[in-house]
C-alpha cells in the first residue's frame, strides 16, 4: 500500500478529520484534527490493511520567527506541530506519518499550553515520548497517566525548545548565562 | 628503593613537619571516580596503563567522596548534576581539590550559547583549583593537570602562623623541547618560511 493509498483510505475512513495530506515527501503525512486523533491512530494501528503497530517518534516543532525582519519572509503563521511517525511490522518498510497542527497558545493566552489527546493509549511508547515533547515543548496531552517533565527537574520554569523560550537567570543558585 | 638500598649509613633525614606532609599529601592524591560525558573516557585512559596515572600516585579512583580529595570533573555539568557536584565535593573531607577537565568544565564549551541545561563552567558550582582546557584534553594534559595540584600542595603552608599565601610555582612540567629545527629562532623563522612555501596551492 502507498503512501497515497493510505491517505485515501484515512480521508475516506474520517473524512473532515483529515484537513491535509502530502504524499510525495520524504516522510508521507496527513494532516489531522487534535480532537479525532486517538480515533485516526486506533485506525491506523488495528486497521488489516494498515496495521502500524509501532510508534517510532513524537516530534515537537515550534514554529515562529523571532526576528522581526525576516517574519515577512517566513512564510508560515506561529504554529506548533506534533508528529507521530509510525511504522509497520506486518508490512516491513512501510512508514508514515501524521500531523497535528496547533495553536502556541491556548485560545492565544501566553502560558496556556495547547492540548492533545494522549495516544498512550494505544502505543505504550506514546508515554514517555509525550513527557518529552511536554517537557521541551510545552504541549499538554490530556488523558496521559503521568505527564511530568522527563528530562529536567519538575520544579524547571518554561519549556526550552518554544523559540521564544528565555534562559533563566539563576537556577538553584546557578548562575545561568 | 631498588637503587638506594643498602648504600645507606644508619641515619635520619631533617625536614620540616609542613614540608614532609606536603610531601605525603601530594604523592597520594586520591581521585574520585566520577565522569559526566566523554572526558570521562579519556580520564578512564589516563589511569589505563598506558599513561598510569599511578606514577604520581594519584591512581587510586575511590568510589566514595569520603574517601577522596581530589575531584576530577570530567565532562558536561548540567544544572540537574550541578547540585549533585556541589552535594559530592561538601562530602569530601579538607583537604580537598578541585580538577576543571575539559572545555565544558572550564565554561560551558559548546553549550554555552544555546545550553539550556548546562551550568556554564563548574566554577560556578564549586570552587575549582586547576582548568584543564581541550574538547577532550588528552591524558597528558589531566596528568599536567595533576602536577599543577601538586605544585599547589608543594606550597602549602597550613601549620605556620601568619604564612601569605603564596603562588604555587610549578616545580615539574610536562613541557617537551622544542625539535632542532626550531629551536635557533633565526632557524625557525626560515623554517616557517619553508613551511608556508610547501603549504601552498600547487598551480594547475
């Protein structure tokens, strides 16, 4: 099955769900709505035809350009991206991969994480790639048993891979920069 | 002891107190096993037996800050290890040293732009006695390092009252002769010359 093919069968299968598709990359993805995600992945695990019972990575992208000059340039709205790459045991050599688009903030209020239905649910490797992607990235997925930082300490402000993110000053008596 | 056995009369050597626990201090260093990245490896070298650490005594690696008194830092400090650092070197008992090995050590290396972890020098954590420069510096370069601590133990004076302390003022060196051929600096320069000469592009 193609990477076309399987973006038909999920347009097909879900319909709205599935906003955007781009088949001829390097890494085959649909774009999909955060809300029917858990949905778009049980598919896409379970589904005969498809049959990705491995989740490889979760990938956090923060998308904003902090210089002002080359903002016009950018060509591309402040977005995050979440990326599931998957693949296939029963078909060897197949991958794919789907995309969440959302919002840096929460209904745009700075600090409020943006929120995604955890996948851990249905990959059990989800759990600790979610804690990652939390933790560098700073979105919250709803649902998760234990979403706690997983690389920095609990009590760390911020999160260090947004572009926007600050250094702190001080940090349990640290100097910082 | 092989070339002083037996050619001695009974006798007894003068020094002072400070001076013979100096000596005692210095020729046994007690280094504590602790590597944070990759100059962790190269400090795993230095004690192989192809450099030996051991020559100067200090190749006793204890696995216990309470049995230790020097500390070698070996690699990358992030703010998570800094406090666990800063926790290890107050377990040590006095005296204790402190080794800065490695680029990151001596000021956050690579990391000190973007290195969002990353205590940008161990030196903010505590305090250091000797920076070992390099990324990672070779075991000749931890073994000058451990030489400078124990030019630095040589003067000590903790038993005398009132002593100003006093710049240590290395008493052996790693340092290697120059090769002949610079070591005449008339010699040298024509030797640069030579050099730049056998540098150049050849020309099509």
């Amino acid at each position: 099955m193609t990477p076309a093919e399987i973006a038909n069968l999920l347009e097909e299968q879900f319909g709205p769900a599935v906003t955007g598709k781009k088949t001829d990359a390097l890494d085959p993805f649909v774009t999909v709505e955060p809300a029917r995600l858990v949905e778009v992945c049980t598919f896409l695990r379970d589904d005969p035809r498809l049959k990705f019972a491995l989740l490889n990575d979760i990938t956090g992208v923060d998308y904003l350009e902090t210089d002002s000059k080359k903002v016009a340039k950018a060509g591309f709205e402040p977005h995050l991206e979440v990326l599931y790459h998957i693949s296939s045991f029963a078909f060897p050599g197949r991958r794919f991969t789907v995309k969440l688009v959302l919002p840096r903030w929460k209904d745009n209020v700075a600090g409020q994480l943006p929120e995604v239905p955890s996948v851990s649910g249905v990959w059990r490797t989800a759990d600790w790639h979610e804690r990652e992607v939390y933790d560098l990235v700073g979105v919250f997925f709803t649902g998760h048993p234990n979403l706690v930082r997983i690389l920095l300490n609990d009590d760390w402000v911020g999160h260090p891979l947004r572009k926007d993110y600050e250094f702190p000053l001080e940090y349990h008596g640290i100097r910082c920069r | 002891m092989g070339l002083l056995e037996g050619r001695m009369e009974d006798s007894f050597l003068v020094t002072n107190l400070e001076h013979a626990i100096n000596w005692a201090r210095e020729s046994s260093l007690w280094p504590m096993t602790f590597g944070l990245a990759c100059c962790a490896i190269e400090m795993m070298a230095t004690g192989a037996p192809r450099y030996d650490i051991d020559r100067f005594g200090a190749g006793a690696f204890r696995a216990t800050p309470r049995q230790a008194d020097l500390m070698i830092v070996a690699g990358t400090v992030n703010l998570k290890m800094a406090e666990r650092v800063r926790r290890l070197y107050n377990q040590m008992p006095d005296p204790k040293f402190v080794i800065a090995m490695g680029a990151c050590t001596c000021g956050g290396g690579p990391y000190y732009k973007y290195g969002y972890n990353v205590a940008k020098g161990v030196d903010l954590v505590v305090p250091v006695d000797v920076y070992v420069p390099g990324c990672p510096p070779r075991p000749e370069a931890l073994l000058e390092g451990l030489m400078r601590i124990q030019d630095k133990i040589h003067k000590m004076r903790d038993l005398t009252k009132g002593q100003p302390e006093e710049l240590p003022i290395p008493a052996r060196t790693g340092s290697v002769g120059l090769p002949p051929e610079l070591q005449d600096p008339e010699k040298a320069v024509e030797f640069l010359k030579e050099n730049k000469e056998r540098a150049k592009p050849v020309k099509a």
